[in-house]
C-alpha cells in the first residue's frame, strides 16, 4: 500500500481587505504570498521518515518547519498554490470575495487574465503525481485550492482519497492510498 498524505498550509496571519479596487487586490494576493503564519496547532497522522515536499511559497515551507520541526524538505513549485489576480482592472471598490469569484471563474474557463489556466495547473499536477508514483509514502504540505487539482489528478491515477471537502481547512490531511 503507498500512501499519501496531503497536507494543507497552516492559517497565514493576514486579514483581506473587505472593499478593494483592482490593484488594491492584487497587492492582497502578493501580500498574502509573503505572511507568516499564525500561531495555531494541528492534528496530524505520524508521518515519520516519509519523505516531505513542501511548495516555494513560505507558508508551505513554514507549516511543513512548524509540524516536522528541522528536516530536510524537497522543495518543488509542482504544489505551488493557482496564482490568482483581479479579473479586470477597475478603480471601483469591489468585495475581495467577488475578485476571489471571478478570478477562479476565469481560471476555471482557461482565461488568458489569470497567470495559471485550470490547463496548466492540472499538467502542473499530473507531472507532480507522476515523481510521486515511485510507490512509497510521502506527504504534501501544499495548498487549499491547488489541492483540488491534485487530489483529482491523484484519483484519476488510481489512488483512493479519504475525504473530499468543496473547501480545505488549514492544516487538514487528506490521505490518498493506491495499492502497490
């Protein structure tokens, strides 16, 4: 049995703007990227010599520090988070819930506005399954949004996945098993 477990970042210490214009959100999403996170504990399976892969971003390679203390961590920017911007550019004042919305719209219909198409985040993660499936464990500390993306990708290579959720929470693990 191989097993994988997935592992979403810990909670970032950031707090979103509520009404923001075009460039307003993008800084967010910029400024996201680089906050710490915030202090909080999670509940995880022993993991103990797997090997762990952590994004580029620093939440995952922070988690990843906070939950397996100094380790070495493979680091690969296959399980980077889907980049997000604005949907359009405006001065006018829009929820960031709503630019969240429209960004993953586009995202999810291969919108030349965003800097990943739904395209290239699933070749992102079929090549990242593909390094994975050298049939022992692991785990993933990665991302709520990408983690759809993988764990479809991972399903579709014929590992069994524990558990499904519309949204992530941080910290969560998510286990993936396929028979060797």
């Amino acid at each position: 049995m191989c097993k994988i477990f997935i592992i979403r970042h810990g909670k970032v210490d950031f707090k979103w703007q509520g009404l923001c214009d075009s460039a307003e959100f993008d800084r967010d999403c910029r400024d996201y990227d680089r906050a710490p996170l915030a202090d909080e504990r999670y509940d995880l399976p022993e993991v103990s010599d797997n090997a762990i892969y952590i994004s580029t971003l620093p939440r995952s390679r922070d988690t990843a520090h906070m939950l397996f203390g100094q380790r070495e961590f493979i680091v690969s920017e296959l399980i980077d988070e889907v980049p997000l911007r604005s949907g359009f550019d405006t001065r006018l004042k829009l929820s960031q819930w709503f630019w969240k919305a429209i960004g993953r719209i586009q995202w999810y219909m291969d919108h030349s506005r965003q800097p990943e198409s739904r395209t290239l985040s699933r070749e992102r993660a079929k090549r990242f399954v593909e390094l994975l499936c050298d049939d022992r464990d692991c785990t993933v500390v990665t991302h709520g949004f990408f983690m759809h993306t993988l764990l479809s990708e991972l399903k579709h290579s014929g590992f069994r996945i524990s558990k499904t959720h519309a949204r992530y929470r941080n910290g969560e693990c998510v286990i993936a098993e396929r028979i060797c």
